[in-house]
C-alpha cells in the first residue's frame, strides 16, 4: 500500500494511519496482553468509536499518532519496500510553550521481543525532536511492564520518579508508575 513515511528506519517505519487500517488495529488492540499495561480494563471498544478516534486524530494540533510498518523485502536486494502494520507510536500532549510531550507506543502482540519497539520509539523520539522541535519527552510506564522499561532506557530515557500504588491491575494488585523522561540536548537547553 503507497502511504506516506514520516521516518525510514532499518527494519520499521513510522508513517500515516490509513482509514482502512482501522478494523485490523481494533481487533489487535483488543488483545487482553496488549491492554494490560494501559489502564483501560473498564472501556468497552466499539469499532465504529475506533473510526471516531482516527476523524479526531486528524484534527488534533497537540497528538502525532503514526502507524508502525514492518519493512518487508528489504535487505534481499529489493528496492521497494513493502510495508505491514505492526503497531502504533504516539506523540501526546504536545505543549508548544514548554517544548514537552509524552510518548506512548504499542506493537501487535505477534511482533513483541524482536527489538522492534526499540527502533520505532527511536524514531518517535527523532520525529518530535528534529520535526516538531520539541525539547523534552516523558513517558509513564506501570512497573509490572518491564519490556516497556527496557524499550526506554535503550533509547536513553531516564527514571525521574515514581507515583506508588498508582494503578490497579487485576493481576497484579496496585502497581507503582514509572515516569521517565529524555532531554534532547543537555538539561539546560
Ligand atoms: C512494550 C512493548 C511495545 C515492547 O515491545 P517489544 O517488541 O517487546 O520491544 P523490544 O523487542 O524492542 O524490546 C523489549 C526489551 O524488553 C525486554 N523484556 C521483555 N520482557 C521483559 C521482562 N519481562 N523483563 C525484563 N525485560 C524484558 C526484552 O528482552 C527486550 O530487551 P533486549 O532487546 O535488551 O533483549 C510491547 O510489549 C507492547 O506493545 N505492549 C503492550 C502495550 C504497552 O504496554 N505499551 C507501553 C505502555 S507504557
């Protein structure tokens, strides 16, 4: 499918959501591994909110939300590259004043411990750095999700603090929130 790309990496791209995507990203998300860790146990999803989301996501000046695109072809020789969705990184939070946003990402479970995770939220980070300018990002992270952790340490994130027993996970009990955050520059920029 020709789509616009918003980063090239080696293995994974970040490019634009198409519409017709919609009914594939529902029912990977609705995976009760893939949720666990978002604190939405309460929410029924519906597929025609899930078209609602992406009209909004359109108009939506403080979020970038892109799809994840596994790079298929490429390293045999091939120049095209073909593209399969994967997942989702998502800029949130955009505050033009201060230059801070929060980042969040997911992958379909099939695609989980490839290091996938690790390019595309390096490519997040590049995009709202060199594209939008921004100066620092966060992420929050229930401590159970140690995958998640490792996603953000590898790409230089650091643990800034936590809120105790923040959530609650039906298998788990409550649970502490990482917050991490990553600074473009040094932290006096
Ligand atoms: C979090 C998520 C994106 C990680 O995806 P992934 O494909 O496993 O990520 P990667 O393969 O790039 O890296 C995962 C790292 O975590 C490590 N890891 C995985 N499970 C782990 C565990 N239980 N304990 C410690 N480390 C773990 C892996 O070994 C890997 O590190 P390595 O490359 O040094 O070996 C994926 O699990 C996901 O989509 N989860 C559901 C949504 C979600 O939780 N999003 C984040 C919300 S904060």
């Amino acid at each position: 499918m020709d789509r616009p790309l918003v980063r090239k990496g080696k293995r994974v791209s970040l490019g634009i959501y198409q519409r017709e995507e919609i009914p594939r990203m529902y029912r990977e998300f609705a995976d009760s591994e893939v949720q666990q860790f978002l604190n939405r146990p309460d929410r029924l999803y519906y597929l025609e909110g899930e078209y609602d989301w992406y009209d909004g996501l359109k108009k939506d000046e403080k979020s970038r939300v892109m799809a994840v695109l596994l790079n298929k072809g490429a390293g045999k020789g091939r120049s095209d590259v073909e593209h399969e969705l994967i997942g989702s990184v998502g800029i949130h939070g955009i505050d033009t004043i201060s230059r801070n946003a929060e980042l969040g990402y997911l992958l379909f479970r099939k695609y989980w411990g490839k290091g996938y995770a690790t390019e595309a939220v390096s490519l997040g980070i590049d995009y709202a750095f060199q594209t939008l300018n921004l100066r620092k990002l966060i992420a929050r992270v229930m401590e159970p999700n140690r995958a998640s952790s490792s996603v953000l340490e590898k790409n230089g994130f650091v643990l800034a603090g936590r809120l105790t027993r923040h959530h609650y996970i039906k298998s788990y009990g409550y649970v502490d929130e990482l917050n991490y955050e990553l600074h473009r520059g040094s932290v006096n920029d």
